[in-house]
C-alpha cells in the first residue's frame, strides 16, 4: 500500500472526476490523502479518502485578484493562490510520508509542491490538454497586446515564488497546466484538439463518470418514454434567469417533455408560471436523465459535454467562459451538435436550433461515433491502471 497525496482546489468540474479514480484507488488498497477546498469534504469523504482542506475563500479570492482581462493575469492569479495553498499544506503534512503526488492541471499548485516535497508526480487533466509547444506559440502572439506590467508582476511574483520555496519556474506553461511525468486525460484523441501534439506520456483514458455522491431526489418515471430535452449550465454560471424564461417561451406547450435544472441559487418561484411540459428542479441527478434524453442544451463545461455524448445525446452548447469555447467547438466539429451564443439569443433562435439538431441524421450518426469511442474506454479504472503502471516505472 502507497500513500497518495491528491491536491486540487478546482470546482465542480476539477473535483468530480476525481471521485472514481479515488474510490478505485483505495479499493486497490492505497491510502488517499486529499486537499481540496471545504464545500468538497463531504463527496469526497464518502470516497473514503482523509480529506483535508484550505480557506476557500482566501483561495479564489487570491486567483481573482490576478485580474480576468488576459490569460498571463490569470496566470499571475494562479501564482498568488501559492501562498494560500503550499503553506497550509506543507503545515498538515510535517512529519508525514508520501510515495507519489497526484495533482490537479490548474489549481492547487502541484507542479510546485511536487518539486518542493520531491515526489514522483501526476497531472490529472480535467480539461483538454495542451502541449508546451502549442501554449508557448498562444502565449506568443498574445504577448503583442500583454500590457508591460502585467508581464512584470508575473516575473516578480516567480522570484518571489523561487526565494520563499526554493522552486524554478521557467515559464507560464508551469503555472497554468502544471505539468508532470505523466498526465491522465479524461478524454479521448478522437475528442482532444491536435491530439497528434501528445507524446505516451498523455494517457487519454475517457471520461470519468461515476456517482457524484450526491442526493438522488429526482422521480425517472416523469421522463422514461417521452421525448425528453433537459437544459442546464452548470453548477457555477447558473444564475440566467433570463436565459430560463427563454426556453420558457421557445419549448414551453411543445410536444416535448423538458427537464431543466437552475441550481441552487435561483428559486423556481422566481421563473414565474412554468409551462405544463416542463419539469424544473434546482438539482437534478444529471448521469440518471441523460439516459433518458433526446437533446442536452448545456453550458459546455466538459463534464457536462463528455456526459451527454457518452449516453449518445446531441448538444447544443451555450458556452458561458473558461474552456467552453473550445469545447463547443470540438462538438461542433465532430458534428455532435450545435453553438449559440447567449448574447442576443432568442426564443426563435433557441426553437429552431432545438428542430434542427433533433430531426438531423447526421448529428446523431456523429454522436453514436463519439459515443462509441468514450465507452470503449476505461475512464477512471483505467485511470488507476495507468497510475500503478507509473508506481512500477517509479519503483513506487
């Protein structure tokens, strides 16, 4: 038995395919010790990891602070968590033996603690993966518009990094996707962009879908055998009470029966009357009505994205920030469903969409591919496979 250190101050999206690889990993007789921020402790104690945690608050409000406007800002952002997180974890750990370090490919400053604890490291990928060679050539021709102080600011705070920890920072790459030896990616090649960049050190092992650990308050009886569309944007970018209304007004007294979850930070009251045909909750157990779903109108965050397509649904995505963009291009490019963009998006717009992905041959043709392609992988078993691979290489 080996005793894993796994950090990760990620969200919803960074945490959750997690979960199984964790589960999978003590139920093959490791011992996880695992920082995140504390809105996790519960889900992930359920995994029966030790879980220990950092000020959340200070946390994000330390990333923000970076500044949101250029990519190097939120990279700066990504260097003022160290001083939250590396502290706080080098404090609950003294004394403490770990084999190997498991670590998140944005937050939680891996690629750092694993230099400072000098342990063999794991990025765990959540989002699509990028080359160094590609992030350098981005980071290049966003330099042009880079205003100078920005670019300062990131050179004093790696120094002041290098000074307090003892730890080279050559570049941004570091910071913001944290590489290692070996990095799992909850994808496949056939969904990652330029997947011909990535070398064998990249293990694209599919999706990683398992029980969130969370309640199941929702009747599957309302939706099995109708036609089903269910709309939701996420745990974080959910607060569209006008983009609700919306759909409302675009599907509402259709012939389709609509799911549509609005989080926890809306009440339903305050959508007004609900149309007969839809069903709208707060939470809804997204992997348990997906398999009932004919259409997914999603935010694109790439759990929601790689959950649709493994139980074969078209998408529409409306991307609300982060890598949704780009995920909602890859969708459109394999032909798995559409974009819109909810700037200026109508009711008409939104119905049209809607008829025009459900009645289209083609999409569903692309979607039984990438469908296909996600099952025939391991996620999160194989996962852990390709980690004791790594223990062996490491002599772990």
């Amino acid at each position: 038995m080996a005793r894993v250190l796994f950090i990760n101050g990620g969200s919803e999206g960074h945490i959750n395919p997690t979960i199984g690889v964790v589960e999978d990993l003590i139920s093959r007789g490791e011992e996880v010790v695992y920082f995140a921020i504390e809105d996790f402790r519960e889900r992930l104690e359920k995994t029966g990891a030790t879980v220990r945690t950092f000020d959340g608050q200070k946390f994000i409000k330390a990333f923000i602070s970076g500044g949101r406007n250029f990519l190097l800002e939120r990279i700066n952002g990504l260097l003022r968590t160290a001083d939250i997180v590396i502290p706080s974890v080098l404090e609950q750990i003294k004394g403490e033996h770990f084999d190997y370090i498991i670590h998140d490919s944005m937050f939680g400053c891996g690629y750092l603690l694993a230099q400072i604890l000098k342990l063999p490291a794991i990025n765990s990928c959540t989002s699509f993966a990028q080359s160094k060679a590609s992030f350098d050539k981005m980071m290049e021709q966003l330099s042009k518009t880079i205003p100078t102080e920005i670019v300062q600011e990131f050179q004093s705070l790696t120094e002041k990094i290098n000074e307090k920890y003892d730890v080279e920072i050559p570049s941004p790459y570091e910071v913001f996707c944290n590489p290692a030896p070996m990095t799992i990616v909850y994808t496949t090649k056939e969904f990652q962009p330029f997947s011909e960049e990535f070398d064998h050190t990249y293990k694209f092992v599919g999706p990683s879908i398992s029980s969130r650990l969370t309640r199941e308050d929702f009747d599957a009886s309302e939706i099995k055998g109708k036609s089903l569309l269910y709309i939701s944007l996420g745990t974080v970018f959910n607060q569209a009470i006008d983009f609700y209304k919306l759909c409302f007004k675009a599907l509402g007294n259709t012939d389709h029966t609509v799911v549509m979850s609005i989080g926890e930070k809306i009440q339903i009251a305050d959508l007004g009357e609900t149309p007969t045909n839809f069903i709208v909750k707060n939470y809804v157990p997204q992997t348990e009505v997906l398999k009932y779903t004919k259409l997914f109108i999603t935010h694109g965050g790439m759990n929601s994205a790689h959950e649709g397509l493994y139980y074969g649904v078209p998408l529409i995505v409306i991307p609300q920030s982060a890598d949704q963009p780009i995920i909602a291009e890859q969708v459109v490019r394999i032909g798995a469903g559409l974009q819109l963009k909810m700037e200026g998006l109508s009711a008409n717009q939104l119905s049209e969409a809607v008829d025009y992905v459900i009645n289209q041959y083609s999409v569903y043709k692309a979607v039984a591919s990438i469908r296909d392609s996600f099952q025939k992988t391991g996620g999160y078993h194989q996962a852990v496979d390709e980690i004791f691979e790594f223990k062996r290489q490491y002599d772990v």
